[in-house]
C-alpha cells in the first residue's frame, strides 16, 4: 500500500511537471466529452424526432407485411419475410399459433421503458396498442420485432475496434503534441549549457513560430551574457594590471630608502603595508574569479601527493607539517596552481593558529569512495566556538574580531579554499577536531564535476602572499 502511495505521489508530481502529458489529459478528457455529447444528442435525436418521423412510414410497411402473409396467416410466407428480412414475427390466433424466433425477447421495434411504463404490458413481451402490432380479419394478431443484426452479432468487436481507434488518436495527439513541444527540450538544454558557461552552441531553431521566437532570444541573451563576462574578465585583468604596478614601485622605492636606526621602524611598517595591499588585491581578484559560475580551470594530470609534499616544503616557519599520504591515489585533473594555492592556505592557517600546541599539524590524503581524493589538514590548537564555525568559509569573516596585524589578513584565506574546492566540483567542510579544527576537502574524480565550471581561458597570476583563517 505505501509502495503504491508513493507510486501515485511520483506519477502526480511527473504530470504536474511536464506539460506534454497535462495537454495529453486535456486532449483525452476533450475528445471523450465530445464523444459523450455527441451520443447523448445522437440518442434524443433517434428517440423523438426520427420516431415521430418514421413511424406513418412503418406502419405503412407492416400493413403491407400482414397482406403479404395473408388471412389466414400462411406460416409459409411467414418464414420467407423472416428469411428476407431482419425481423421477427409472432402470429396468436384461433387456428395458427407459431412464433419465427421462439427463444428470443419479443419486444417491439420501438419499445422501451417509456412505453412499457406509458402503455403497460400484455405479458408477451409487447405492450398495449402497440401500433407494429395488426389483426387480420379471421381475429389473428401478427407481432413484429426487429431480428438480428450484424452490429448485435458481433458487438465485442465493433466495441474492440472503438478502443483501437481511439487509442490511436491518442497516440498520434501524442506525437503532434511531443513535435510542437520539441523546442522546450532544446531551449531546456541550451540554458543548462549556457549555465556551465559553454556558450559556443546556440540553441537550434526548428520553427518560426513563437517557440522559435524564444530559443532565439534566449541565444541572444547568451551572446548578451558572455560578452558581458569578456568584459568583466577584461576588467578585472586591467584592474590586476593597473594596481599592481603602482604597489609594485612604492615597495620598490621603500626598499630602496636609506636603512638607518631611525627611519627602520617606519620602513618595515611601510613594506607590511604595501605587502598586505598587494595580497588582498590578488586575493580579492581571486575570489571575484571563483565566485562566478564561469570559472577558467586549466586541467591537467596532477600527482596530488607530490604537489602536497612540494607545497609544505615551501612553507616559511620553523613549525613541521607532519604528512599522512595513502598509497595508491588517483591521479585527478585538477588546475595545479590553484590546488596549490588550496594547500598552502591551508596550512598556513593550521600553523598560525595551532602554534604552541603539542603536536604539529597534520595533513592527510586518503583515497574517497566514489574514486576521488580526501584532503584533510587538522591543527591542534584552540579552536573555535561553535557558533563561529559555520561561517569560517564566508568572505571577510575572522574568528578574531579584533582584527590584530598579527593573526593575519582580512578573512579571504579559508573563503578561495571553499571556492577553489568548488570550482573542481568538490565541497570543504570545517569541523571541530577538539582540540583544533579539522578542514575536510573531496574532490571528485576526474571527468566529475559538480558545478558549472568552464576547463578553458586563460591563466593568471593568483598566489597570494601572507593568508589568513578566516
């Protein structure tokens, strides 16, 4: 029962949702109204103004039928009328008593419950001052009745047929209405490939009508909306461009300023500064880059493992990174310059905040179920409230509202991890490891992707310096 109560949930959410079957049901409950009406009015017809019309005609003609069989009834002619004709005939008399169809239900031509309940009934299956009813001269009564007929000889089938046919006009209302509705399929396609970003198939244009109309403006749209993402990518590498430079020679020059005892304080706060201007402009970049649904990887084959071995080896600090890397891992196509930002801003933020703790940090790679890679850098140091722990991955949010120079940035590091993992079709997931917070990162196997991401366009520089836990 609750299989079957499932079955009719699914089955009513499908026909809500496609507009193909609800026209079909449309179609259907027409077609069988119609029907109805047609046959209802088909029936009156037949049974007021074609009896009133018919009848002086048939009565007529059964007047002719009672002289044809003579007076007295000769059972001869009888049987010959009944052999020509369609009918029946039941003759009750003084001398002849015979009956043409003796096993049949003798009702008149026209008779029916209105004139069974008008007229009454003699009890011979006839009723009163039925006018296919005569008497002949000698005091017989010779009564009429239709016999049998090809539609009453064969009524399964000619209802057989009627099923067949009209399965068949719904078939073929089925095929018209999937035909005119073939656009919806293409414009449903086109938007989920404009979606992932791939916009150098337009949708197909199969008719000029309303439908076409459509496709063709949403293709226009998509045109619309990738030299707007061209502009945007433009921008944002002018922007690169055009700040860094000028970041780039007031370092310069404040490096080059004369290193005495007096001016050395100032200079080092200077080149922080500029240090830090120039890690959140790239960082801020970055994240404009991996937030949209149009990101640029560049793919390629990448020895995770050894990409994570090179990564904790270029980290600056006296504190060890402690290395827990499965055997046997998969090797994934992955954009190496951003899983190598992924890694170092993960560990950058495991030794800031797990300093002073007993043991180092720990990074882990094991192999994941579904043919991916588990990525797993856990420190051992305070922690978070719980309360903070949903948001360490939203952009600009520090755990420490303080906002000390000497915890770090601006809350962008554990933000790009999220988007970086994203891109890849992967998730990052932050958990309290009591003590420390343990950073999970899947990523899906190769040729996997969980997102619309773009694998093409061109690279940029997107290291950043000094990151942060948000």
């Amino acid at each position: 029962m609750r299989r079957r109560a499932s079955a009719e949930r699914r089955w009513r959410h499908r026909w809500k949702h496609s507009l193909r079957l609800r026209l079909i049901t449309v179609f259907v409950l027409l077609a069988l109204a119609m029907g109805v009406v047609f046959l209802g009015g088909m029936q009156r017809v037949f049974t007021t103004g074609w009896r009133d019309a018919a009848k002086p005609l048939l009565v007529d003609y059964t007047d002719r039928l009672v002289a044809e069989i003579g007076s007295p009834p000769d059972i001869a002619r009888a049987q010959a009328l009944v052999a020509r004709l369609p009918i029946t005939i039941r003759i009750d008399g003084p001398t002849v008593q015979w009956d043409s169809h003796p096993d049949k239900d003798r009702r008149g031509w026209w008779s029916d419950r209105h004139d069974r309940r008008a007229t009454g009934d003699d009890g011979d299956g006839a009723p009163r001052d039925a006018w296919f009813r005569r008497s002949t001269a000698d005091g017989h009564v010779v009564t009429f009745g239709l016999g049998a007929s090809p539609w009453q000889d064969k009524p399964h089938g000619i209802g057989w047929l009627t099923l067949a046919l009209l399965l068949a006009l719904i078939l073929a209302a089925y095929g018209y209405v999937r035909k005119l509705l073939r656009p919806l399929d293409d414009i449903r396609i086109g938007a989920e490939r404009f979606g992932r970003g791939d916009f150098d198939q337009p949708i197909p244009l199969r008719r000029r009508d309303e439908l076409g109309d459509l496709a063709q403006r949403i293709n226009t749209m998509a045109h619309d909306i990738r030299g707007m993402l061209d502009a945007k990518r433009a921008l944002l590498l002018a922007l690169s461009h055009e700040l860094r430079s000028p970041l780039t020679r007031a370092r310069l020059n404040a490096e080059l300023l004369p290193a005495t005892d007096e001016g050395a304080v100032e200079r080092d706060a200077l080149l922080r500064d500029l240090n830090e201007m120039r890690d959140l402009i790239t960082d801020l970049l970055e994240s404009e880059r991996l937030a949209g649904p149009h990101t640029a990887l560049h793919r390629e084959p990448v020895d995770l493992a050894a990409l994570v071995r090179d990564s904790a080896g270029e980290m600056p600090g006296a504190v060890t990174v402690r290395l827990d890397l499965a055997d046997n891992l998969p090797t994934l196509a992955l954009d190496r310059t951003r899983m190598r930002l992924l890694v170092r801003n993960l560990l950058d933020n495991a030794q800031r905040y797990g300093a002073g703790a007993v043991q180092p940090p720990v990074l882990s790679l094991r192999p994941a179920a579904d043919g991916g890679v588990v990525l797993e850098v856990r420190d051992f140091g305070p922690g978070v409230d719980d309360a903070q722990l949903a948001h360490l991955t939203e952009p600009f949010f520090r755990a420490d509202s303080a906002r000390q120079r000497t915890t770090g940035g601006v809350g962008l590091g554990m933000y790009l991890c999220r988007l970086v993992a994203e891109a890849h079709g992967g998730t990052l997931q932050v958990r309290q490891a009591r003590p420390g917070l343990a950073v999970e990162v899947r990523l899906p196997p190769e040729g996997v992707s969980a997102g619309p991401r773009a694998d093409h366009g061109g690279r940029d520089d997107h290291q950043s310096g000094q990151r942060d836990r948000p």
